[in-house]
C-alpha cells in the first residue's frame, strides 16, 4: 500500500486507530525516518489523545491515558539487553493499546495477535510504502477491512 503524502499517513493512521480495540499490539518496522513515530501520531489521534506524541527513544515507554482507551508508545532500538525485564508483556496483555517502535528488534515473546507494519521511504519526499503483516485472526479481518 501506498501513501503519497504525510497528511495520506495520517488519515491511514487515525483509520487505523479507529478500529483499535484494548489488548491491540502494533509492530512498527522502518528505518530512521520512515514514519513511525508519525503514525502513532495518528493512532493518539483517533483515539482522542491530545497530548504531544513523541518517540520513547530514551524512556523506551511513555503512556498516554487520556483517550477513549489507554496508548502505550514504545521504542525498543536502543534495549539491548534485559528487555524481558522491563515488563512489556504486561502492557501487551493489557486494557491500553501498545504501538512499539521497532518492533522487529523486540526479544520477548510477541502475542497471539498483532499487526506488523513496515514503513519504507520511496523515492518521493513524502510518499511510504506500507506492508501490513496481520497475525491472528482478529488482524487478518482488520487488514482486509483496510484495505477496502
């Protein structure tokens, strides 16, 4: 899937957010700049979040409890070692959503479901391509809902 353009990437995102439901994971997957953190973004958004969304570069997570349901931001690229420590199955398992950057670098134990989604930069300024990977059933209907 193709997005032209950042405001394209949002509306992807808040679509996206929109049909989020508690104990979602989302994998986030893309080389510096390639959008991730601008996607989540979008995911706060339709979920009424309000607050600045920025990268848990450092805090590796950062909650925002104030939309219709809780969003848990998270940024594995600079855990490398004791990630399994840090709890993040409890947040999975949780009654927020759990959007974490980097995704492909996490170590513990992914759930049942959850959707992966590879942001690529094309040669366009603005433009990504997108490749959602869907595990489990409740993201297999998600993604084919999407796609339409």
């Amino acid at each position: 899937m193709k997005l032209r353009n950042l405001e394209e990437t949002a509306l992807f995102a808040r679509k996206l957010g929109n049909e989020l439901e508690a104990g979602d994971v989302i994998l986030l997957v893309g080389d510096l700049g390639a959008g991730k953190t601008t996607l989540t973004k979008g995911i706060a958004k339709a979920l009424g979040i309000e607050d600045m969304i920025k990268s848990p570069t450092y805090t590796i997570v950062r909650e925002y409890l104030d939309g219709r349901i809780p969003l848990y931001h998270m940024d594995v690229y600079r855990v490398t070692e004791g990630i399994e420590e840090l709890g993040l199955e409890e947040y999975f398992e949780g009654d927020g959503i759990s959007v974490v950057e980097w995704g492909n670098l996490l170590d513990v134990e992914t759930p049942e479901n959850y959707l992966q989604i590879t942001l690529k930069r094309t040669e366009v300024e603005e433009e990504r391509e997108l490749t959602l990977l869907p595990v489990g059933s409740r993201f297999t209907q998600l993604v084919e809902k999407l796609e339409k």
